[in-house]
C-alpha cells in the first residue's frame, strides 16, 4: 500500500521562509517523478512545482519561480519544497503528489497520482 505523507506547513510571515517535506512508503522513491501541488480555498487544485526521478528536471508555475525550490533526496526518500520571499497570496492547502507512472516525469492533475493528505500554509502579512 502506497502512502505519502506531507509534514506540517505552519505559519510564515511574508518576506519569510517556510520548507516542507513529503516521505513515501510502498513505492521505490528513486523511480517516480514528484510534484508539489496547491489548493487554495474555492479554487481547483494546482501544480506548483514537479522533479524528475534522478532530479535532473525541475519545473515550477511562473508565480514562484525565484521563490520556491523542489529538491529530493533520494537516499532519504524525501521530497522538499522549499518557499522562501513568502507572499500572503501562497496560503493554501499543499499537496504532495507521485505520479503512478514508473519513470513518468510530468507532474498534472490530469494523471492518475498518489497523493498525501495535504498541508496547510498559512502566510502573515
């Protein structure tokens, strides 16, 4: 059974910092693609940011590009986001995502994916 499970968002201040993390279990971590996703209140889930398997490719939705940064540890099995020059407007609900195609690296809504259970962002102005 396949699990990804988000860490606690929290609350950062605009201007501020914030990292969140994502493990799997049930799936070899090194051969999926992994993506970050958003979902603010009354609006329709997101992508934010996807890594390739071996982290080679990297891409991000035109608002945080400069701001945020995906990474992955494979050793680890963990998947970062790391949100830096927070802005009021990245308040949302986060969402860690594995697409459930092996080797399949492109992050959408629009595929079949394992997903955590979300995190809640929280940015003070």
């Amino acid at each position: 059974q396949v699990q990804v499970v988000e860490s606690v968002g929290g609350l950062g201040q605009a201007g501020g910092s914030l990292r969140l993390s994502c493990t799997t279990s049930g799936l070899r971590f090194d051969a999926y693609a992994m993506g970050w996703f958003l979902q603010a209140p009354g609006k329709e889930r997101e992508e934010v940011a996807c890594i390739s398997h071996n982290a080679g490719i990297t891409s991000y939705v035109d608002s945080v590009k400069g701001r945020f940064t995906i990474s992955r540890d494979n050793t680890a099995a963990t998947l970062y986001l790391q949100m830096d020059t927070l802005k009021p407007e990245d308040a949302a609900m986060y969402y860690c995502a594995v697409p459930r195609q092996m080797y399949y690296d492109h992050c959408s809504t629009s595929v079949e994916n394992y997903w955590g259970r979300g995190t809640q962002v929280a940015v003070s102005s």
